[in-house]
C-alpha cells in the first residue's frame, strides 16, 4: 500500500494551525504530536515508547510498518522537491512551517543509518538542499523585510555536517568533503553578516575536522592544522574527539617539532577533560612521533609518556613497546641498538614468568634485529649479535616459551646483516638454511628471493677473498638456471650488480662483456654503468685503453640513439676526464667537441645532458694540458679563454676557484714574458673581486706564479 502525497499531508497537519515565531528547534506539542502520530514506533525514531496517540488509527488503515517508512519517504521527497522548485520568496507559509518536522525526521533517518530507498547518502543531500533553501528563502525575507517562522542556527548546521560525517566512505570523501567545506564557508559567511546564532561551536570544528581527516589526501595535515587554529582563534574549546583527531594528525606530520607538539596538546587535552578515555592509538602515534624525531631525547620521552600512561590507567599494548624499542634500534649506534635489545630481553622475561599480559610478537623481534643490520654496515660484530638473537629465537619457540617463529624477515634481516659486515660464509649458511625450510619443510614464505642472490653477488664482489669474484659468478650462473630470464625483472639488476663489480674490481673487459650482454638480451641500461666502465678504463693506467674508451662512448651513442639509455651531464663529465687522463695530443678539441654535443643535446630537449660549472672547469684543464706543439697551444688559449667568456655571460654558471685556478695554469699556453705577466695578475685580479682568493687557490697556483704573488696570495688568506 503506498501513500498519495496529499493523504499524509493531510494525516500530518490536520487541525495544524500557525504559531506566533519561535527559535527553529522548539516545536509546538501539536507538531511533535502530528509526528509521532505517523512515524513508526521502532523503524524511524528508534524510541522505546514514542509518544504515539494516533497509532490506532493507522493501524486501522492496516498500514504496514515497510509502507509507514515509504510513505514518510515519499512525503519528504515530495516536499524537498516541491521546495527546491518554488523561486525564491514564494514559498508558503505553510511550508516554511512544514520544514521543521521535515528536518527533525531527516535527522532520525540520518542517525538510523537507513537512508532513505536504500540510500544513506541521499537524507544527507536531501537535508544539505533544504538547508540552503530555507535559508536563500530567510534571506530573501530580510532583504523585504518580511517575517518568515524559520531562521538558520548553528545547531541546524551542525545537525547537517553530522549527517555528511555519518555517511562517509572511500568512495565519497572527496564529495562529502566538498560539502561539509560549503556548509561551514556559508556558517562563516551568516557570521561575518553578523548571525549571532550561526556562531561556530566546537561540534562544527570536530565535525569538519573528522571529515578532513578521514580524506587522507596529501592536504589533510594542513587542513586539519588549519581549522584547528582557526577554532583557537575564535576561543572555542576543542572536544575531546576533536583533540585526539588533531594530535593523529600533528604526529603524523613529520615536522621537526611534530613530537613535542603532539605530546603538548595531549596534556592539555587531559587537563581539559580528566576523564577523557583517549584511544591507545593516540598515545602510540605520539611515541611513534618521538622516535622518528631522530633527537637524543625521544627514547626518554616516549619513557616519560608510558609512564605518563601509566598514571592514567592507559595499558600500553605491543605495539607501544615496539615503538620504544624502535626509537633505540633505529639510530644505528652501538649502545643505542644494545639498550633496544636488553628492553626485548626485559620483556621476554616478564613474558615468560606470566608478568605480561602481552607477548612481544615478530615486529619487536625484527626491530632489534633490523638495528644490527644497520649497524653491521659500520660495526662488523652486530651481524653475530643479529645472529644470535635469531638463535635465541629458535631456541625459545622450540621450548614452548614463545609462540613467535622467525619467519622470512627476521632470516632476510640477519642474512643482510652478513652482507653489510662483509661475513660471505656466515650469509651462505644463512640462505642455506632459508632453502632448507623452504625446500624440506614448505615454508614457501622462506623461499630466497632474485633480491637475496643479488645481495650474495654484491658481497662476494665487495669482499676482498681471493675467490670473490669466482664465487659471484658461480651464483650468477646457479641464479639463470633457478631463475626463468622472462620470470622476473630483478634479474637485470643481477646482471648489473656483477658488472659494477667488475668495474669496481679493475676488470672493465669483463664489466663492458656484461653490458654488452644486456644490451643483446634487451634489458634496460643506465648512464651509470657507462659511467663505472670508462671510469675504469682510465683508472686502469694503460695506454692502450684510449681505443677502448672510444669503444664504450660509440656503444653509449648507438644506445641513445635507439633509445636505450639517455646520457647526462655526469656520463659526459666522465668521458672528459678519462680522455684527460689519457694525456693525448688534441685532447681539448675533444673536450670541446663533447662539450658541443652536450649544448646540442639540451637545446633538442635532454636537460641531464647541459653542461654544468664542473663541465667547464674540465674543459679548462684540458686546455691547460694541450702543450704539445705551439700551434696546438695557440688553439688551446683561444678554447680556455673562449670557455671562460662563456662562464662569465652564462647566468646559469657560476664560476668557483676551480674555474680561476684552471684558467691561471693555462697560462703555461703563453709564452714568457709580460704578456703572460698581465694575464696571471689579471685573472688573480678577478678572482678576488669574485671572492674565491682561498687557500685551495692559492695551493693550486702555487707553482704556476711568482714566488712574490705566492706570498703576497698566502698573506691574503691569513
């Protein structure tokens, strides 16, 4: 059975009679009266014993419960609908009257979560609408100087913005974000006017911030920061939620004094609200706060809070004394990382003797372990402590005194432990025992990774064994047979990590074969390798590796050239100092000519390849070295003093006390005489107006100046 509009108009304003005005949230006893009489006792207003006095007259219509509800539905849509359609300043008297029972049942739908066809999102709408309706309408009035039975108050908005904040999901925050934020700019709005009843309250903060808060965008720290300051501005109290709200988001902030802020506002907050029960996970994101802070005294203020904790009958759970535990493992020193192990000791203890109610579970494990690997990169003897706490570990599962078993983390962390120290033989027997678990108990979750194989060939490549590098390359060829080439694409990254190492090791044949292989297999390729081999050829000290130099930059340019790689200003940097190295004739024609190539690939669009102040100043060594025959020498001067005009007009190069030194030693190009004289004081001159006369100058022109301006230089700097 369904309700005509007009038949539950008439059920609910029969014998209504207008009032004398009164404010818009103290209804006659008539009105709640009528509204009683239709709503349901349980299915709307969710009151045990709703003051129903006309109930048996619905049921004499036999008027299901399911029809009731979608009669009321009907009615409210009817009507918002009706009400939006009416131009401004025409509606009825009637209606304006009729609003206030709609807006009081949009409410109870609203807190009933039932929506209205299904729909909780639409009481939202439907009451957002009519709150702007009445009030264009309530504005209009004033601008006629007409008398309207309806004027907009705070705790209409509020009642508005807590509707928004009930039906807020993933899927709506950015719209229901957009509303709330309209509701309060026209709150702001009536206030500024000079609405004395639309003044904010601390309801409207706590709702607006909630919604922001539950966007998690990039902005919601700042917002939320925002409408908090706004809400001290104007000296409103902030509830209790809307501290633990604002103290989530400040902790999480990162700031330098994101900790102690927090922490502040926390006290506050309980000397405001003595009673006030905050959630354990406020008091974990401010000691979270603490020990990302990186300061001396976060361990000592996260003591301070559980103590604080403590005193407030607040238990701290694991995850608070994992916190604790991190704010010592994370800093990477020796005695910090040893008082993070003797708190989980102390904590074991407790457990085992019955004296925690809590047992520190595989995070707290991992976080002690994860300080020694750190560790182990600067102090050898934390890969054993890692060790043995994993030894610990074992030992306490298997005797039934821990329910914690070390999993892929913990064997990952104390194997990463060995690599860092350089211990190849204590990680092998690591990742033996990760393929035993996995292979002959099944723990797939033990399973090494391509990421674990790469980290044994890098250490056995770092380490300084005579069978090092065998031994890498035994891996590296178990791994292509364990590994499907198209079944995973970390394995370029193994191909790469053994040829940094052949480049590291003095071996760039073997790096540039491994490139080379790379490149025929289609895997990506980076400046960087480029890099590490010619840099290797010219460390090399061989005079025959001029050609082969040659051979990686024609293979670099045959790889940009189809897109394989993009070289930058690094790759090119070390190009021109390889072939500085090589101490051949014409080498600053060369330099320039690379120089050229880099200024033509940045004007076609490759700003990694513009060249810097670094590439200049390498340009100008290379003149300063081209004295082989007179002519060459004449064409170098031009080049070094063509380099250093275009430093002086570049607004994107600054010129530094390399560029003058390298300059003053191309004074070796001139020959003896006044001219060269002129041109030493000139540029010493220079750069002393620039500021750069300091003592690495005056070190590297020492031998290329006078004995007299030698010291008249030494003396400027003391």
């Amino acid at each position: 059975m369904r309700f005509s509009f007009m038949t539950v108009m008439a059920l609910y304003v029969n014998g209504f009679q207008p009032q004398p005005m009164r404010s818009f949230f103290t209804p006659t006893s008539h009105q709640i009266h009528q509204l009683q009489a239709f709503r349901s006792s349980t299915k709307l207003s969710m009151v045990s014993q709703p003051l129903i006095e006309d109930k048996e007259n619905l049921q004499e219509q036999n008027v299901e419960e399911d029809d009731e509800q979608e009669a009321i539905e009907n009615l409210i849509i009817d009507f918002v609908s009706r009400i939006s359609e009416t131009p401004v300043g025409m509606i009825e008297e009637e209606d304006v009257l009729f609003a206030e029972p709609i807006f009081k049942e949009l409410e109870l739908l609203s807190k009933s979560n039932k929506g209205i066809d299904g729909d909780k999102n639409q009481v939202a709408e439907i009451m957002d609408l009519l709150l702007f309706r009445m009030t264009d309408e309530w504005q209009e009035c004033i601008i006629n100087d007409r008398e309207m039975d309806f004027e907009p108050n705070i705790d209409l908005f509020n009642m508005v913005l807590d509707s928004w904040r009930r039906v807020i999901d993933e899927d709506n925050a950015t719209e229901v974000k957009e509303r709330v934020l309209n509701i309060f700019n026209e709150i702001d709005e009536l206030c500024d006017s000079g609405m004395e009843s639309c003044y904010h309250t601390n309801e409207t903060f706590d709702a607006i911030i909630d919604v922001i808060r539950f966007t998690r965008s990039k902005e919601t720290g700042e917002e939320t920061i925002q409408y908090y300051e706004r809400m001290r501005d104007l000296e409103i109290v902030p509830t209790a939620k809307t501290y633990e709200h604002v103290i989530d988001i400040i902790s999480k902030n990162r700031e330098k004094t994101s900790a102690s802020d927090s922490e502040n506002l926390l006290r506050e907050a309980m000397s405001l609200y003595p009673e006030m029960g905050t959630h354990i996970d406020v008091w974990n994101s401010i000691l979270t706060a603490w020990a990302k802070s990186d300061l001396d005294i976060s361990s000592d203020r996260i003591e301070n809070i559980l103590a604080l904790m403590d005193e407030r009958n607040v238990k701290p759970n694991c995850q608070s004394f994992t916190i604790y535990l991190d704010s010592f493992a994370q800093r990477s020193h020796k005695e910090s990382v040893e008082e993070s192990e003797r708190i989980l000791n102390r904590l074991l203890d407790l457990h085992v003797n019955g004296q925690l109610e809590f047992e520190p579970d595989i995070v707290c494990w991992t976080t002690v372990i994860r300080g020694y690997t750190r560790l182990a990169k600067k102090r050898r003897v934390a890969a054993e402590k890692a060790n043995k706490l994993l030894d610990k570990m074992i030992t306490m599962y298997d005797e039934g005194q821990i329910t914690v078993k070390a999993d892929n983390i913990v064997y990952q962390s104390v194997f990463n432990a060995h690599c860092n120290a350089g211990f190849m033989h204590d990680a092998e027997r690591i990742l033996a025992t990760m393929e035993y678990l996995w292979k002959q108990e099944g723990d797939e979750s033990l399973r090494p990774t391509l990421r674990t194989y790469q980290l044994l060939i890098e250490g056995w490549m770092k380490s300084n064994v005579d069978d090092g590098v065998e031994k890498a390359e035994s891996i590296f060829e178990s791994v292509k047979t364990k590994f499907a080439e198209d079944d995973s694409e970390l394995l370029p990254d193994i191909y790469r990590s053994l040829l940094l190492g052949y480049a590291k090791k003095a071996n760039p044949d073997a790096a540039l074969n491994m490139l080379k292989e790379m490149i025929q297999k289609g895997y990506t390729v980076d400046s960087f390798s480029f890099e590490k081999i010619i840099d290797s050829y010219a460390s090399s000290g061989d005079s025959g590796d001029f050609k082969k130099i040659n051979a990686v930059v024609d293979l670099m340019e045959k790889c940009q050239q189809r897109e394989l790689v993009q070289a930058n200003e690094r790759l090119y940097n070390t190009i021109i100092r390889a072939y500085i190295k090589q101490d051949r004739p014409g080498v600053s024609k060369l330099v320039q000519t690379i120089v050229k190539r880099m200024e033509n690939q940045y004007e076609n669009g490759n700003e990694a390849a513009r060249p810097t102040i670094f590439t200049y100043n390498l340009l100008l060594k290379s003149c300063a070295k081209s004295n082989n025959d007179e002519n060459e020498m004449k064409v170098a001067f031009n080049t070094a003093i063509a380099a250093f005009n275009e430093i002086r007009s570049n607004d994107s190069l600054d010129p530094d006390h390399v560029t003058y030194s390298s300059l003053i030693k191309c004074s070796t190009l001139l020959p003896e005489g006044e001219q060269k004289n002129k041109f030493i004081k000139a540029t010493i001159t220079q750069c002393a107006k620039d500021g750069f006369v300091n003592k690495y100058f005056v070190q590297d022109v020492a031998e290329y100046v006078s004995e007299g301006m030698a010291r008249a230089l030494a003396a400027k700097i003391q």
